[in-house]
C-alpha cells in the first residue's frame, strides 16, 4: 500500500509517517514508480509494526528505545528472556502512571470539594504528589 493508504490504516499523519521512515522504524520497499523519489510501499507488517510504535509511545518509550527494541527483534525474534524483561518494564511505568494519575485525581477532588465551601486551607497539590 502506498502512504496515503498506510496512513489511514494506521490513523498516522502522513508526515508522521515519513518520520518513523527517516529515523528508521519503518523500512518500506522502494516502488519503482517516481523518478528520484520512488514510491514507498507499506505492508500489513508495516501497519502492525507502526501500532507496535504507538503503543510504547504511550507506554513512554523514547524513539530511540523503541527503535533499538525493533533491532533487537528483528536479530532474534524468539528471545523470551528480552520480551519478560521488556514486559516487566512497561508493567513498572503503566504502575507508576497510575500513581500518578491517583494523585492527581485526587487532588482535583479535593480542590473541587475544597471550592465548594471554602473552609480551611486550600488543598496543595504537594500533598497529593
């Protein structure tokens, strides 16, 4: 598929697309229509492997992690000591989002209820952290 169809199949932005291929996450096949710039021809593995990307975005993986977790895969795919130890990892981070969001979820509740009556002390947000 070309990018305008990659695109929509994986809810990227075309630019965005373009990006992960410039860094290297994504390796396309070369058309061989285009001229200079041929066209870039996406596979389902390509769909797959950019949802894979979003994915450890969101789990706060950086670009650079993510791309040299792609590596690791694509040198030895089976390596289940490496996928236990990714997994716990991204088990940790979700973890403390959690706390996190707790916190902060709770010091808007208290702000909210704080607001309300405004008796006492306003609620800090150190205090929820």
């Amino acid at each position: 598929m070309l990018i305008a169809e990659f695109a929509r199949a994986t809810g990227l932005p075309r630019e965005t697309v373009r990006f992960y291929v410039r860094r290297g996450l994504l390796h396309p096949e070369q058309g061989r229509k285009g001229g200079s710039r041929p066209y870039q021809i996406f596979s389902p593995k390509e769909v797959e492997l950019a949802r894979i990307i979003r994915v450890h975005q969101a789990l706060g993986s950086s670009l650079t992690e993510i791309g040299a977790m792609i590596a690791d895969y694509a040198a030895e795919p089976q390596n289940q000591a490496r996928t236990e130890a990714l997994l716990k990892d991204h088990i940790t981070r979700l973890q403390q989002q959690r706390r996190e969001i707790d916190g902060m979820l709770a010091f808007l509740q208290a702000k909210l209820s704080w607001m309300a009556d405004q008796s006492g002390e306003p609620p800090r947000f150190a205090d929820y952290a």
